[in-house]
C-alpha cells in the first residue's frame, strides 16, 4: 500500500502538489487521471524519490520512504516514462539484462530474467538482439515494461506508457499489462489523460484537478455512474445534473 500523506509540491511561485492524501492499495491497478499540468507526473515521481516533497509524508507498506536510501528505494520499484525511455545504443536484451545486473542479480539470474520478461510482455526471441529504433512504438514499450520489471519490484509507476502508441496497439498493450499486473500481483500506479484508457484498465480510478486536488475515487463505474463534481463529469465524459 502507497499511502500519500498531506502531500505538497512548490516549485518558487508555482504549486504542484498542494497538500494531496490518496491511499493505493497494494496488489490493484489504480489509475490517476487529471489534465495537463495538474501533477500527476510530480505525485506519481514522489513515490520514488525523483521527486522530493516541500512538505508531507510518503509511506509504503507503513515506512516512510524518507527513510529509506533512495537509490534501494528506486531499485524496488518499477518506472516507465510515456517515451520508453530505452538506452539507444543497447539492444532489447541488453536493455533489459543491464538494469537487472545494476540492481545486484548475478550475470545467469540476470540473463534468465531478461529473457523471462521480455517473453512475458510479448518480445519475440527474433527481436532480442533488435536496437531500440528498429521496433515498433508498441514493441519499445513492451522493452521498457520488461525492464520495469526486471528488478523484480512489488510496485509499478506508468507515466502515461502508451501515450504515444496508435489506438489498437494500445488496447493490446493495456490487456496484457492487466494480465501481467494480476500474475504478479503488482501495485500499479499509472498516470493518464485519457479517459477511455483510465476507464478501461483502472480498479480504483483517481480523477485529480489542479494541484493534485483529488476530485473523487472509486470503481470506473461508481465514477461514470455518480460523478462528484461536473469537473469530474467532463472529464469522464457523463452527463451532469447537478
Ligand atoms: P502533469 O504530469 O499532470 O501534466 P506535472 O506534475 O508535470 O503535471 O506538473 C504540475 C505543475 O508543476 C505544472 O504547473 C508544471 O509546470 C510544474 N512543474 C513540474 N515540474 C516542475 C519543475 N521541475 N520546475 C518547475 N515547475 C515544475
Ligand atoms: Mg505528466
């Protein structure tokens, strides 16, 4: 379980985060969906410690993760940014391979895991040896969650992933990263704009407005069902009375 703890994020005369406290439950797909610039990328990069908190507590599981040393702390928690983020110059394997040898796994333990997780986010054997620029969108971000969770982690951060993937791909990507996050019983936090993806994929969706203000959450269902605010209404795309 994430728990986020009256949470704020200044940056000078801008407020990112402005005192949020959201609980994630461990082992569920939560989806946080908010507009451009509300912090969802800030809130999401707390959790890791990219990004440090002006004020407000962070715990995982109950520890503060201000205890914890960030770079252990990073290692235990998978991260995929919406461009991939791959190593140009190494190929699918290697890119894989490398993040499970700098996170302490013997060079066998990281070979065999590599080749485990790319077969398990649908990266053929034939593409292994391929370089970043010579896949597919779709097949980078496969890479990129293969690396994610080449370290083994319990928790899994998604910077809007698919983003930049054409639609039917994406639904693609989206079932199977479901199945995935079940098999594994991963904790998944994962950012969108994109209201079809955040109804589609979430347990618990998280509608944020302006500052990380959590609007409302809940199933898709109870959402789209009963929105709290026409703010969340628009947003999901229902009707509002009033
Ligand atoms: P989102 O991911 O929802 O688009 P962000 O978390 O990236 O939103 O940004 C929230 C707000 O914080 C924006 O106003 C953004 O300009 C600001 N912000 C984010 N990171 C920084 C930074 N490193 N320095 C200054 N302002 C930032
Ligand atoms: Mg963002």
């Amino acid at each position: 379980m994430i728990e986020f703890d009256h949470v704020s994020k200044r940056y000078k005369d801008v407020v990112a985060l402005d005192d949020v406290s959201l609980v994630v439950p461990s082992a569920e797909f939560t989806v946080m969906m908010g507009l451009s610039g509300s912090g969802k990328t800030t809130l999401l990069r707390t959790v890791n410690r990219m990004v440090t908190p002006t004020s407000g507590t962070i715990r995982i599981d109950g520890v503060d993760i201000a205890t914890l040393n960030p770079i252990t702390l990073r290692r235990s928690i998978g991260y995929v940014m919406q461009e991939g983020g791959l190593l140009p110059h190494k190929t699918a394997f290697e890119n894989v391979r490398l993040i499970a040898r700098i996170a302490g796994q013997s060079d066998v333990d990281a070979r065999a895991n590599a080749t485990a997780m790319l077969s398990m986010v649908g990266i053929e054997t034939a593409q292994f040896d391929r370089f970043p620029h010579q896949l597919s969108g779709g097949q980078q971000q496969r890479v990129g969650v293969a690396r994610a969770l080449a370290t083994k982690p319990r928790i899994l951060l998604m910077d809007e992933p698919f983003g930049a993937v054409d639609p039917i791909v994406r639904e693609e990507l989206q079932d199977e990263l479901r199945r995935i996050q079940r098999e594994l019983e991963l904790t998944v936090l994962f950012v969108t704009h994109d209201r079809y993806e955040a109804l589609r994929i979430a347990d618990q969706l998280v509608v944020l407005s302006h500052g990380g203000h959590v609007e409302q959450r809940g199933t898709p269902a109870t959402i789209t069902g009963h929105p709290a605010t026409e703010f969340v209404a628009k947003l999901v795309g229902v009707p509002w009375s009033g």
